[in-house]
C-alpha cells in the first residue's frame, strides 16, 4: 500500500454546546488538516496522487468552507446575532470538534474522488482528532 500526506494550515473559531469545561466559550484555533491518501497501485507517473492537485483542492476547499469562520452547533443562540451582523460563520448540525471538522474534510475529499483514507485535526500541536476510511466503513484499526 502507498501513502502520501499533505498538511492543510487554517484558523477557525468555535464554541461546544452542552460542553462543561472552557470549551463552552468562544474560542479559535490555529489548526492543521492532515490528508492522508492512499493506493495499492502507483499512476503512470510513479504517483498515489500529484501533491500540487490534492493541495489546490484541499487548500480551496478548507479556505472557502472553514478557514477564518465561526463553525457553531446548529442550535447556537448566537447563529442569528451573527447572522443580522453578516458575520462569517458556519453552520453545523453537530458540534465543531476536531473529530467532526476531520470528518468534513474527509467527505468533502473522497467526493472530489480522492483516495482519502485518513484525515487527522491537530487543534493544537499536542491534540488531534481523526477520522478515518476504517471510520467510514464501520471496520476498526
């Protein structure tokens, strides 16, 4: 099995409905997407993928539907206060943790067709989340 791996660099805001600790309040993140593809079999080019074509959709991707926004929970109060200012902020019907943006990412991906096996959120440099192709179907590690 071959394997690549290209980092994606954003910055987002959230906040986590229902959470008890300091995460409850608005906060952001300077986060890395870790995109990981894999292939049994190498393209004509020697390639599991051209990391120039994975990093421009990636990167375009990440820019227009996270980077630089408020990600909240669906049933935030604040989502109509933001609204009414035009602020940029995006919705989600489940929390904005590390595991469900690794998930978003992960989906937008292997709808683009890429061989997405693993995408890992680093919110910090020392916490991670990932979600996985063993994720997706339901198999363990």
């Amino acid at each position: 099995m071959y394997n690549i791996r290209k980092e994606i660099h954003f910055c987002y805001g959230h906040r986590l409905l229902n959470h008890t600790g300091p995460c409850r309040y608005l906060h952001g993140h300077n986060a890395i997407a870790l995109i990981c593809l894999n292939s049994e079999e190498l393209d004509k080019l020697g390639m599991v993928c051209d990391f120039s074509e994975l990093g421009h959709f990636a990167k375009a991707w990440v820019d227009r539907e996270l980077d630089h926004q408020l990600l909240l929970h669906q049933d935030d109060p604040l989502i109509p206060w933001l609204q009414q200012a035009g602020e940029r902020h995006r919705v989600l019907a489940c929390n904005p943790t590390a595991e469900n943006i690794a998930k978003l990412i992960f989906e937008a991906l292997a709808a683009a067709k890429f061989s997405v096996s693993e995408v890992t959120v680093y919110e910090t440099p020392t916490a991670s989340a990932s979600y996985s192709h063993a994720t997706a179907y339901g198999q363990t590690r």
